[in-house]
C-alpha cells in the first residue's frame, strides 16, 4: 500500500460507511497552528481525535479557529475534557457528547475524555478520545475508565484514540489492545512512530477500534499529498496516526 492509496470517506453499497480518523497531539497549539492546520486538512479526516487542545484563556475561541482553519467544525471537548477535543466533518451526524473528567491524583495532571455518540450514513458509532497519564499506574487504571466508558456508550461499534503515553508492550497500551484492535498493527499503512517529529522512535499515539470495524490502513501520514515533513516538524512535537476504516451500516 502507497501513501496515496488510502481509501477515501465514501458511503457503501451496503450502508457501511468509510471514515477517516485522526488522532494528534497539538501541544496546545504553541507551534505553527497554520502548519497544523495544513497537515489536518490533507488528512481529509472525518473524525479528529486531538490531545492538548488549548485548555485556558480564551479556549474555545482557539479550538472553533482550528476547526475553522481545518475546515471542520467543533464536536465536544477540550477545556472540559482537560484537552482532549474532538473535530468533525459535516458528513457527521451527533447524537449525544459528554465531556468526562477522571479522578485527579494529586501533584499529577488532570486527565479526561471527550466521548460522543455519531452516525456517518447508517453507520452509528461510539467516540472516545483520550491523553493518558505520564505515571505507569494511573495510566492503566485510565485505559480501564476509557474502555468502561466506551462500553456505557452503549454503541454498536465505536473507536478508542489518542496519546497513550505508553509503548505497545506497556501494560495500559496491551490493556487498550487486549479488548479492541490496535488499527496499526492490524493493517499498517505510512509510518509506525509518532514522538518526535525530529527522530520518531516510539509509538505513543493509537487509533484503536472494536472488533466489528474493518481497518483498511493506520499509521503516520508521512509522505501522503499534501503532508510535508517541513509541516510535520513544524506543527507540534508529536506525529499524527491516520486511519481509514469501515463501520458496518445498521442491517
């Protein structure tokens, strides 16, 4: 598989749906937002599963630009999710959001999750974006609150993605992968590391997805039309997982 054949959003004979899924962590926006807006934008995502959205003065005036600059809009997080935020296209149908914030330990930074309920055609599936903690214990006791809320979604098919802070043999990744599909080892596609931009050697960041989706591709868009290394370095200090996947359209 090429860099310019990942497949495209489209709708399916058979109801199912084809999306585009992002995950990225944008250091609060403190680099070249323009460069980040570049990268998102040739992604042609459908979903956007950011960490480190601006989470203080004036924050949701920053979030509604990028999404302006990315040309999608606002679904829920950021600030009330402790930083993860979610974008999306207008092919996206909401039906519910919430945003969670997980019990805070003291002397270690707050974490949350931005989920939301959607539908793309026919296709109806649960969001969860996260950022977990720096500490390996909080981390895995995080990943169990991602997939519990995951499963409270109550949606037939649904998606896990964000930075995990963790390798894939770290216990809070392999807890993430025992129970969904880590979309980059189920069909890589681009490259496999995500932190840093300068020298990649480790794969923090994960799209993850329940078992009834199909994955067409994931990994690092380098190298894709559109994506330069120059924008890459530019953007923020981590790399984007891009994923293509096929959520089966209600019977």
């Amino acid at each position: 598989m090429t860099l310019d054949d990942l497949p495209n959003s489209r709708t399916e004979p058979d109801g199912s749906a084809v999306i585009r899924v992002l995950s990225y962590n944008i250091r609060s926006m403190r680099d070249d937002e323009d460069a980040l807006a570049r990268v998102i934008r040739a992604c042609r995502p459908d979903v956007v599963f950011v960490q480190e959205a601006p989470r203080f003065f004036r924050w949701r005036k920053h979030a509604a630009r990028l999404a302006a600059k990315s040309e999608l809009v606002v679904l829920t997080g950021g600030a009330t999710a402790s930083g993860p935020l979610l974008l999306c296209s207008l092919r996206v149908t909401v039906e519910r959001t919430e945003d969670v914030l997980l019990p805070l330990t003291p002397g270690l930074h707050r974490r949350g999750l931005a989920t939301a309920v959607v539908r793309v055609g026919s296709a109806r599936l649960g969001l969860v974006g996260c950022h977990l903690s720096l500490s390996s214990d909080e981390r895995y006791a995080q990943a169990g609150m991602a997939l519990d809320r995951l499963a409270a979604l109550d949606a037939p098919h649904a998606i896990v993605a964000g930075d995990v802070n963790d390798e894939p043999d770290g216990s809070a990744f392999r807890r993430l992968a025992a129970e969904l599909q880590d979309c980059w080892a189920v069909r890589p596609w681009g490259g496999e590391h995500t932190w840093a931009p300068g020298e990649p050697r480790k794969r923090i960041d994960a799209v993850f997805a329940t078992k009834g989706i199909e994955v067409l591709g994931c990994g690092v868009p380098q190298g894709l039309p559109g994506v330069t290394d120059a924008d890459l370095r530019a953007a923020t200090d981590h790399l984007p997982v891009l994923a293509a996947l096929r959520v089966p359209g209600r019977p």
